[in-house]
C-alpha cells in the first residue's frame, strides 16, 4: 500500500505522519495533498473563544454526544507557540485524554507556529488528511486568543463561539467584533453568576445586529461541571448544518475554500518565481546599502525591478 | 533607644564602614529567600518594634500563639518523633513498626500504596506495578487486622496519610482497634483527609469537591462524637511545598484550605468549637533555617486570628495550630547521598526552633528508593540528637526577639495574608484551584527554583557544584517483585472465605444513603466489618459522585 | 521544510507527583520544541496511542512511586506491536541505579535522575532525533 493509501484507509500511524508532513510544508507536503485532495468532505466545526472559557473541556464531552451523529470524529487542537523559542506547550489534550484509547477518535495537537489568527498556517491542510482518512465530523479547537480569529469561520462550516461570564459586558462583547462569528453561541459555566445576564445580552444583540436575517444563531447555556447543555449545543450545530445544506451555503463554502487554496498556491509561487529571479538573498542588502548611502529610495528601486522583471518573463517566455 | 538615633547610626555605617569596605570586597549577588523576595545585609531594631509584643507575640500557652502552642513546649515533652514507614506487604510493615517501636519511636506513621490511596483494589488492572510500592497495600480489614498485630491501640498513637479514601481507613481502624478490645473513644492519632491539596499538589484525589467535603465533615460529626482523641484531618502543606511552592505560599493555601474546610463544616450545622480543636496541620521544613522558623511562627499567629476573628472561635483549643512537620524530600539529592543526613539534620532544627508536635525526619537515600532500615535509624537518631544533646529545646522559642526572625515572621504573614485575600475574592480556595490560579503561582516558583539551579546561580552541593564520582549505592531496599500476586491472592481468599450476600446488601444501603444526605461513617464501619473491599466501596461511591478531572495548567 | 521536534511527556501508573514533568515540559518548550503532557494516571496503553496520534519523536515517562520496572517496559513493548517502535523512549524520576541497566536493555533509551542538567535532557533529545530520522 503506498502511504496516501494508507491515510485513506484509516492507519493511525499514516494519518499522524502525513499531518507532520503538511505541517513541515513543502515539497512532500504538496505532493501529499495533491494525492488527497477532493478525497472526502468532512463536516467542520471551528470552536472558537476567550482563553479560559472551557473550550477544551466543553468538547471532551462533545465527543460523546457528536458520537450519535458522525462515524468518525477528528479533533485538531491548536495552541500557541513561542515566537521566542517557536516551542509550544500543546495543553488542550490533557482534557480530552479520556478519549485517547477510543476507535473512532483522534485527537491532534498543533502549535500555531507563528501563523496569527487561533489557527496554524497547516491546519486547513490537516483537516484535509484527516477527511481523506474518513474523519467525518473534524472539530477544530482555535488558540483562542480573542478578537483576530476570523481565519476559523472561513475554514468551519459551523462555528460554535464560547463565552463565560467575566470576561465582559455587553460593550466588550460589541467591541471585539465577535458577533461576526459564531454561528453557534455557548455561555459556558452556567454554574458561575452573570452568565444568565450575558446569555440575554448576547440573545438581545444578535437580535438586533446579525449580518444574516434568514438564519438567527441560538444561544445555549452550558456547563461542563454539572454537564448540563451539552445535547443542545449538538442540536443547535446540527441544525445550522441542515440549515447551509438546505440554502446551498455548504456549496459556497467549499467553493470559497478551494479559490483560497488556489490563491494561497498562486501567491507562494509567485513569491518563489520573484524571489528566484531578482536574486532575493544576495540583493537585498546591496539595495538597502543604496538607501543608506541616499543613491536611490526604496521606490526607485523598486521601479527598476518592475522595469526588468518584465524583461526578464519576456524572456522566459 | 530613640529610633532615630538608630537610624542616623546605620546610614552613617552603611556610608562610612560597609560603602569602603564592599568596594574592595564586593558582597555575593542574589541573596533571596523562597519568595524571591532581597534578604537585607542586616536587620535591626528598625526592622522590629517591641512596642507590639503582646499582641504579635505574647506568651507561650497565649493567643496568638507566635511563640508556641504550650506554655511550657519541649521543657516538658518533647515533640512525638514520627517515622512515616509502610511498604509491601501488611507483615513487613508491621515487623518495620515494631522494630521502630523498640527504637524509641513513640507514635506510628503508616503509608499506603497508591491504589489503597486511590480506592483500587490490588487486582484491578489500573493497580499494575504500583502495589506495595510506596506504601503496604490494604485491600480489606484482613489486613489491616496483620498491620496492627501485636500493636496495642490504646497505647500507641498512629497518623495515617491517607485522604480519599480516608473514610474507609479510619473504619478499619476503628474495627481492628474494636477487635482488640479497644473502644473508638480511647483510639489516637490522625488520619491526613485533606482532599484539597490533592487537588493541589499530590494527586490522589477521587471524587470532586463537593462529595469530598462531605466525606470530611461526615468523619468530623462522626469522630466529634465517637473519637474525641483522634485528629480528624491534618491540614498539610507538605506536599504543596514539595511541588515547589514558596515558605509564603505554603502557609497561604495550606490556610487557605483550613479555612475552606472550616466553613463547609460550620455550613454542615456543627459549632467551630466542637471540631477546631481536632484539626491540625502539617508543614515542610527547608533548607533556609531562619526563614522556616519565622514561617512557623507565622502559621501560629495567623491561623489564631482567622479562628478568632473570622470564626468567632470561643476555646482557646480551636485557635492553637498544632502541627507535624515532615523533612523536605525534594531538597534530598541521588548524588553523595549521605549529604542527606546534614541537610535533615538543619530541617530538624528548623522544625524544633519553630516549634513543631512532631516530626517525622527524611533517610539519606529517599532519592534513590524507599528508605533501608539503617537509614531510617540515622534519621531517627538525628531528631535524637537534637532533643537530647543540642540544647536547643531547653528554651522556649529561642529565637524570638531577632530583628532578622521578627521582621520576616511578619513578611510572611503579610504575604500570606495577601494570598488569602486573592483567593477569597476569587470564590475561595476550591473556586482558586479549579480557575488553576494556585497551581500556576506554585508551578511559576518552582521553575524558578529549578533554573536557578541549572544556571549555578543557586548551589546545591553535589549536584552542580562540589561534584565526584562515585559508585552506585548499595543495600537499597527493594521491594519483592511477586508482591501483586501474593495480594492478589490473599484478596481471593478473603472474598471466598466472607459472606459474599451480606456485603452486596451493605453496598446496595451504602448506594442509597451516598445518593442521600446521611452521614456515611457508620454504614462504612459495617462494610469494613463484613470484609468488603476498599476496591468496591470506592467504586460504589465513584458511581454515585462521579471523578473529579484536574484542571491542568502548564 | 521546518520540521519541529515533538515529544510526549507522560506520567503512567498512579502516582501523583507531577513537579517534574511539568519541570521537563516547560523547559523543553523553552528549548524550542512542541511538547505535549497527558496529565496524571495514564495507562501505557493510552500512553502509546497518544504517541502515535501526536506523531512524537520522543516519550519521556516519569514516575516517582517505583514501578517503573514494569510500567517503563511495557510503553516500549506495546509501541512494538504497534509499528511505532521507531519512537524513542526517555525515562526520569525516582530510580535506583541498578535497575537503569534493566530498563535500557527493556528498550528504554535514557534515564535521568534527579540532579541531570536539563540541557543534557535536550542535548540528548536533539541528538536520538537527528539520527532517527536520517
């Protein structure tokens, strides 16, 4: 069997190393995904929300009830990663340890390496080897570092925002902007004062400022100690995937995502091209030397490349 | 003398005689104490005011109680010398309490191995490995009727380190002392029961908070009644050192863990007075001598006021913190092993200055293994030396009135007061560890603590500085291998030879009385009596409160 | 192609005592590599399909409770029987010396007592791994 085989015939180890192998990038990673690509369609669930709000914990227990619905269920955790030492402590397994002996679970930490936004730059190529794996639902557990992570609802068909009481009011929820998330809300911590007010502060904004009028998110009180919500929250995620089917959103979704691959692909191309032709690495100083010693601006210079670059694709052509 | 004079005096000796003197010979850098906190070149009566003796300090035997808990302290008995020993079987730990008993020993320390500890029974397969290892395994009142053999219960008082399951040792204990004659009124000693620094810092916990609570002040109505002499948890801080905590941070959740146990307590209807004088405590001592004297002291005053003032204790009694005091293990080193004794040795006098009840003193080669018998009696022989020859338990107090020891007693309780306050605001000390705040302040010291090792800029002897080579040890204990299969088997009788529809029946009733409110302590008495296991008295109570799941913070 | 060394740090058996693998966690992260903690009383069996679905370079069990000799063999036997034996396996806690020589020859690459530089640790990792994966 060769190793892409193997991946889309479910061998753990195969899947495991060919999420490493995407995760290094290049060459072997491309033609890994290349092999892969449009195996399989997953559903996805980005979990998204402050750090702190119980997002690992609540999905331990997801797991279970996610487990009526779907045959297989994947789980990518990304954490931070150092951008002083680029190590990364991936905590968020430790919570959902109890499910490591289990068939149809797989759970992956991955450090965001550098890459801004709750996920790491590999984590829409992991969610692809784990749907050619036959992964059917894939949860994808963002940093979690707040206001930045619109890079989840781009790559998750539903995604599910957790709040806990404490972390603001009503004005802070305004202001981070996070209303253009979720497509699931979750005050977690039922059990802790305020989050009753936030649930309806919450219900009374969406109300008023959701960007889509045909589909109103659900708000759900939850609690991961007294385990209550946790049926809902499922409900509530399935229902919002009947809805994107039913209205053809699930199309436009996939749609999207392949004109970003497409584009992400174009960009590192070109870059690779420009900095192939232009002699990046041995340039750059001499033109920073240029500007230093007030011979030409970064803009001249720039003109002159434009000018040659031309010359130079003609030639290639 | 005027202050100010004083004052004038030390800015002119600071200037005139330390400035020319450490410009040729410049002071060693970094001198702090575990708190991290700059130790100054020197303390004087600026640093201490005896105006407020008699409300910070006081006389021995008087609130708050900074000077010990007695009046009279070692001038009269000198604190119970406590070796905490068990491992393998039930026979050879009873043979090592006897041979301890014979040594001069005057009270029993037991430790159980980690399934006992946990509520496993020896042949459940999450016990493999780990029996008998680092403690005796106790799988039923059998035996535990052959670990107190030939042992007079009324005679010997006997501390138990055990918490989660501590409600069905204790119910051991009574049965076995019942057996010989003993009535539970006349048993003494301690069962450890603190669930909240498991929590914390040692990891044998079981159920989660609410549930564990419950067990705890069902053992306090039960033993309030029952058991008057028997010390019905001992509040540790230990282990919270162990894993790295500060002096200060020791004393703050260990007290903030007292307070917490005390109000679930009072909320359950009983009066503070009734049990506060059975509660005690349980510390480390450190390397730093002066620094763990004051933090004793503190412990004192602090824990006086809170019962006071806090919980409007009225008995003398529920306001003296008394505790046992253990060796710090984690300052023992693998390497030149018998540095170990000097390093207990300065623990023990630390202990004995800051006026412990009892002390249980580390062997040299806890590093490397369960302790030998001949380590055991080095490290009994030190508390020895100290009672008996040192001298310095011919006083009480001795260093009290040292500008250095006064002014950090009160740093500390500063410090520790400032913890306390941050965690009631927070929602206490179970709404503190599950938000995982004192996990991180104490994981925070103690990487500190452990890079400052590795940088050199703290020196451990023998271990990155004064290094040899040397050969491996010999004459560790080891324990027997075929220890699980002999357990096992002995279980296997047990539950042939009982009666096997008398025990479902206890568990059905223990069943509905945990899904209830009544106190669990006698029915667990029974099931104790009828030989059922402590395997399947936890999982009855495992399937009714469900497991408590750490909150893990890196 | 960045490729980052992973490493598994797991407390098998049931002992509770965790300063050091925290300790060993934080200071290899902080030597750059993505490390991953089970937390405490993990099975060895949980303990190698963790390994194998994080795809980890290295395992390093620590244990203080003293049954290490049959807890540590048993992750290398069963990473065996999965096809994983290629993972290397690091052990740390309290051991005597005399059972270091029976746990390296059960397949347990190193053991670090107490007192080791954590630089050795890392020299150590960094090293198994270059060789590992030429």
């Amino acid at each position: 069997m060769t190793f892409p085989d193997k991946i889309v015939d479910g061998d753990i180890r195969s899947i495991a190393r060919g999420i490493s192998i995407v995760e290094s990038g290049g060459i072997e990673s491309d033609n890994l995904l290349n092999e892969l690509y449009n195996r399989n369609c997953s559903y996805i669930i980005g979990v998204t929300g402050p750090p702190g709000a119980g997002k690992s914990s609540l999905i331990n227990l997801l797991i279970d009830e996610f487990k009526h619905h779907f045959r297989k269920i994947a789980i990518l955790a990304v954490d931070p990663s150092s951008p002083f030492t680029g190590g990364a402590l991936l905590g968020d397994r430790i919570r959902m340890q109890q499910h490591a002996m289990s068939e149809s679970v797989f759970i992956r930490s991955m450090a965001s390496r550098g890459h801004i936004g709750g996920i790491s730059g590999a984590t829409k190529d992991a969610i692809k080897i784990v749907s050619a794996a036959g992964y059917d639902l894939v949860i994808v557990e963002t940093v979690g570092v707040g206001q930045s992570e619109i890079d989840i609802v781009k790559l998750s068909d539903t995604t599910v925002l957790i709040l806990v009481p404490g972390y603001g009011d009503e004005i802070q929820v305004m202001k981070s902007g996070i209303m253009e998330i979720g497509e699931v809300f979750v005050v977690n911590k039922s059990d802790k004062s305020g989050s009753e007010k936030l649930a309806t502060t919450v219900k009374w904004l969406l109300k008023e400022n959701y960007r889509n009028k045909s589909y109103l998110p659900p708000v759900i009180l939850s609690s991961v100690t007294n385990n209550t919500g946790i049926e809902d929250i499922v409900k509530a995620v399935l229902n919002h995937k009947n809805y994107i089917e039913k209205n053809g959103i699930d199309r436009d979704k996939i749609q999207e995502r392949i004109k970003d691959d497409i584009n992400i692909l174009l960009e590192r191309k070109i870059n690779e091209f420009i900095q192939h032709h232009l002699k990046y690495p041995e340039n750059i100083e001499k033109w920073v030397n240029l500007v230093i010693s007030k011979k030409s601006t970064p803009y001249e210079i720039i003109r002159e490349i434009k000018d040659n670059m031309i010359l130079d694709i003609r030639e290639d052509i | 003398m005027d202050k100010r004079i004083i004052k004038s005096e030390k800015e002119k000796w600071d200037k005139n005689t330390v400035g020319p003197f450490i410009q040729k010979t410049p002071e060693r850098k970094n001198l702090k104490d575990s708190s991290n906190e700059s130790i100054e070149r020197l303390y004087s009566p600026l640093d201490h005011n005896e105006d407020d003796y008699i409300t910070k300090s006081n006389f021995p035997g008087q609130y708050p109680y900074t000077r010990g808990v007695y009046p009279t302290m070692y001038r009269g008995r000198y604190w119970t010398m406590r070796q905490y020993a068990g491992f393998g079987t039930a026979e050879e730990s009873n043979e090592r309490y006897r041979y301890l008993l014979t040594q001069g020993q005057t009270g029993l320390s037991v430790a159980f191995d980690l399934p006992t500890q946990i509520g496993y029974d020896s042949d459940d397969p999450i016990s493999e490995g780990e029996v008998g290892k680092v403690g005796v395994a106790i799988d039923s009142l059998d035996d535990m009727e052959i670990l107190f053999k030939n042992i007079p219960l009324d005679k010997v008082s006997t501390s138990m380190t055990i918490n989660s399951t501590a409600v069905i040792l204790l119910a051991m204990y009574i049965a076995v002392a019942e057996k010989q004659g003993v009535s539970p009124d006349k048993i003494t000693g301690t069962i450890q029961n603190d669930i909240l620094k498991e929590y914390i810092a040692r990891g044998t916990y079981i159920f989660p908070p609410k549930p564990s609570m419950r067990l705890i002040t069902n053992i306090f109505e039960f033993c309030s009644k029952n058991c008057p002499r028997w010390n019905t948890i001992s509040i540790s801080g230990y282990h919270i050192r162990e894993a790295g905590s500060s002096a200060i941070q020791e004393i703050a959740f260990t007290i903030a863990d007292g307070i917490a146990y005390c109000k679930a307590a009072v909320n359950a209807g009983l009066d503070i007075d009734d049990f506060a004088g059975r509660l005690s405590f349980f510390f480390n001592s450190h390397n730093d001598l002066l620094e763990e004297v004051a933090k004793f002291r503190a412990a004192r005053r602090m824990w006086a006021k809170i019962m006071k003032e806090e919980f409007k204790a009225k008995k003398s009694k529920s306001m003296k913190l008394r505790f046992h005091t253990q060796t710090a293990g984690s300052t023992l080193t693998a390497q030149q092993s018998d540095n170990n004794i000097i390093r207990v040795a300065i623990q023990t006098l630390a202990a004995v200055l800051g006026g412990t009840q009892s002390l249980h003193t580390n062997s040299r080669d806890e590093a490397l293994a369960l302790p030998s018998e001949d380590s055991v009696r080095i490290a009994l022989r030190t508390q020895q030396i100290v009672a008996f020859e040192s001298g310095v338990s011919n006083t009480i107090d001795p260093l009290a009135g040292s500008y250095y020891i006064e002014s950090l007693t009160d740093r500390i309780e500063k410090g520790a007061f400032e913890y306390l306050e941050k965690i009631e605001k927070m929602g206490g000390v179970v709404a503190a560890i599950e938000a995982g705040f004192i996990q991180k302040e104490m994981q925070n010291s103690a990487y500190e603590y452990q890079m400052e090792i590795e940088s050199n800029d703290k020196i451990i002897v023998g271990v990155n500085k004064f290094k040899i080579e040397e050969p491996p040890i010999k004459g560790l204990l080891k324990v027997d291998m075929s220890i699980q299969k002999k357990q096992c088997e002995r279980l296997k009788k047990v539950k042939e030879r009982r009666d096997n529809i008398k025990v479902d029946n206890i568990l059905k009733k223990l069943e509905q009385e945990a899904n209830g409110n009544i106190n669990l302590m006698p029915t667990i008495i029974d099931a104790v009596k009828s030989y059922t296991t402590i395997g399947e008295i936890s999982n009855i109570l495992r399937k009714v409160f469900g497991e408590y799941k750490e909150n893990i913070v890196l | 192609m960045d490729r980052k060394i992973r490493v598994l740090v797991a407390k098998p058996g049931l002992d509770g005592h965790d300063r050091g693998a925290k300790f060993i966690a934080r200071a290899l992260r902080n030597a750059g590599m993505e490390v991953i903690y089970t937390g405490i009383r993990q099975s060895p069996e949980s303990i190698v399909e963790t390994a194998i679905q994080e795809d980890v370079d290295v395992i390093g069990l620590s244990l203080l409770s003293g049954a290490h000799n049959i807890l540590f063999p048993k992750v290398v036997t069963l990473l065996k029987e999965k096809n994983a034996g290629d993972i290397i396996v690091m052990g740390g806690g309290v051991i005597p010396v005399e059972d270091i020589s029976y746990l390296k020859e059960k397949g347990i690459q190193a053991v670090f007592t107490p007192g080791t530089k954590i630089g050795e640790i890392v020299d150590f990792i960094n090293e198994k791994v270059e060789k590992r994966n030429k």
